[in-house]
C-alpha cells in the first residue's frame, strides 16, 4: 500500500505535466526518471508517504546518488535532481499533499556553468557542402542527412522541433517553417536559401522511403523525415547520422544537434548584433538564456549600449 501511495501521486504529477503544463514527452520521462530513482530510495529506507521526505533523508539520498551505489552521479546531475524534486513537491503543496518543500533553498556548490561548444563558419561549410559517399544508399541517406543539418542551422531549432516537423509545417512561397516548441509554443521561422534547395532535394526522393500502404494514402505518413522503414526518423536516430556524418568528413569534434543551433545563434548574433531578434528565433522565453546561449558578456552588451542609446555616457 506505501508503495502504491508513492506511485499513484508521482503518475498524477506526470499526468498534470503532460496536460496542464504541456511539457514534451521527453521532458516527462526525464522527471518520471528523476522522482522514480528517489521512490526507490524512499521504499528502501521504509518511507510510506512523500510528506515523510525532510532535508535530513534529502541529503541522504543526494550522498546516495553521489555514492558508488547510487550511480556515482556528477554535481550537474544530481542539481538536475533536486530541480526535479522541487517542482513535483511544489505541485504536491499546491494539492494540499505537504506543507514543506525540503528541496527548497538547497543547492550545491554549483560549477562554472560550460558553453556549448560550436563550428565555426569553415567548419559548417565544409559539413554541409561535403561530398556525398560513394555507395548507392549510403548516398541517398545523405540527402535526406543534409536536408536536416542545412535545417538545423539555417533555422535554429532544437532536436524535437526538427524531429516532429510536418511537410505541412513549410510555407513555401515565403520559404517560412513553422514549429511546435517548449509548452506547445508555436514560432515561425525562416528557411534560408541553401536549405530550401536541400530540402527540395530531401522531397523528391523522400516517395522512395514509403511503403505501399503510405503511398496509396491508406497509413498516415506526413512527418518531414523519414526513416528507411517509411516511420518518423527518431531523435536518437538524428544524434547518431549527425555524429556519422562529422566523423566521415573528418571533423575534429562529436557534432549533435545542439551544436549547430548553438552555431546558427552565435553566428547570427556576430553579424546582425541583435540580441531580441535572436531570442525570437530561438524560442527562449527570457534573453538571459539567451545571452548564455550565444557567450555574450556584459562589456559586449555595454559596447552596444553605448553605441545606440542616446542618452548614454559618451565622451565629447
């Protein structure tokens, strides 16, 4: 019965997660993930109810989760923990399930938070302008492979964005696609020139990836990348062809999806100088993240200030 306590709030929570807050099943599964690890513990230590956790057992299972036994987490992983903790005992506040957070106000010694790293100009061009394999197939994957790179950075979407794109999501005439972003957040973004013509290329070979049932209309079949089998081509499956294709064309670093939306920002924000403009176009709800997102540090912001506001300090 404890046990069934324990699964049924944390099943609510994930529901409420999916339905009310509208997080992606990605990001679902990573709290389930998280809160399923401390039930366990819980369960173990003969705890029957969340309202028993206090900061006394929270700090024994992050000792757990940093021991040999637990996993030997890092400090970034068990914050990612605690965050999770944090918000499911928020909600369970909310219900009237608890009166206190224990993961509230509790942190650890944070580390210097790492930028993702990026391609620089030459490298992205030599990414995408390489020469296709020799094999048949190897060479039509390809297609299909560098319609999604050309993507990835010619708009800047994150991994699920592209994952889950329809072919009604492209507004030719204007070369406009549009995306379902984080909390069901649509943004339309712009396709460049280069990428357009590589996803052409994509769309009439793209026929020779369905079956039969798909192509006489009978199985639904409008994701805009497909695997061999005809099905969406997965997430995971984008990871792997990005980091296939880096190490075939010789690049001296593990390419993933992030790196070339981190690419796409960086790059844009070098040339236009336009902070509001990029976090439009990224997605990101507060211009901190984005200011992270693309390293710009406040003497940079500093220089654009004094440059443009009129009413700034400025030298006669």
């Amino acid at each position: 019965m404890a046990a069934t306590a324990l699964a049924s709030e944390r099943e609510a929570y994930a529901v409420w997660l999916a339905s009310q807050r509208h997080a992606s099943p990605h990001t679902c599964s990573a709290y389930d993930r998280d809160l399923r690890k401390l039930e366990d513990f819980l369960r173990a230590q003969g705890v029957e109810e969340w309202v028993e956790l206090d900061r006394f057992r929270l700090e024994d299972f992050v000792g757990f989760c940093r021991s040999e036994e637990g996993g030997e987490l890092e400090i970034r992983s068990v914050q990612r923990l605690l965050s999770s903790i944090r918000s499911f005992y928020t909600w369970l506040g909310k219900n009237d399930k608890v009166v206190h957070n224990p993961a509230r106000g509790y942190t650890l010694k944070s580390r210097k938070r790492e930028l993702p790293r990026l391609l620089d100009v030459d490298a992205i061009g030599g990414l995408l302008d390489g020469a296709a394999p020799e094999d048949a197939e190897a060479a039509r994957l390809w297609v299909r492979d560098r319609a999604i790179m050309e993507l990835f950075y010619s708009s800047g979407l994150r991994l699920s964005e592209l994952a889950y794109a329809k072919l009604g999501s492209i507004e030719w005439s204007e070369c406009l696609i549009t995306v379902l972003g984080k909390g069901k957040k649509e943004r339309v973004l712009p396709i460049g020139s280069k990428a357009a013509t590589a996803l052409r290329a994509w769309l009439k070979l793209r026929p020779q990836f369905l079956n039969e049932d798909q192509l006489s209309g009978n199985e639904k079949a409008d994701w805009l990348f497909l695997g061999k089998r005809g099905t969406r081509l997965s997430e995971r499956s984008i990871q792997l062809r990005l980091a296939h294709h880096a190490t075939r064309l010789g690049l001296p670093q593990h390419l993933h999806p992030h790196m070339l939306r981190h690419s796409f920002a960086s790059h844009l924000l070098e040339s236009s100088h336009d902070l509001r403009a990029v976090q439009e176009l990224l997605g990101h709800a507060n211009i901190s993240t984005t200011q992270i997102y693309t390293h710009l540090d406040f003497q940079q912001l500093a220089a654009v200030y004094d440059q443009a506001h009129p009413r700034a300090n400025k030298k006669d």
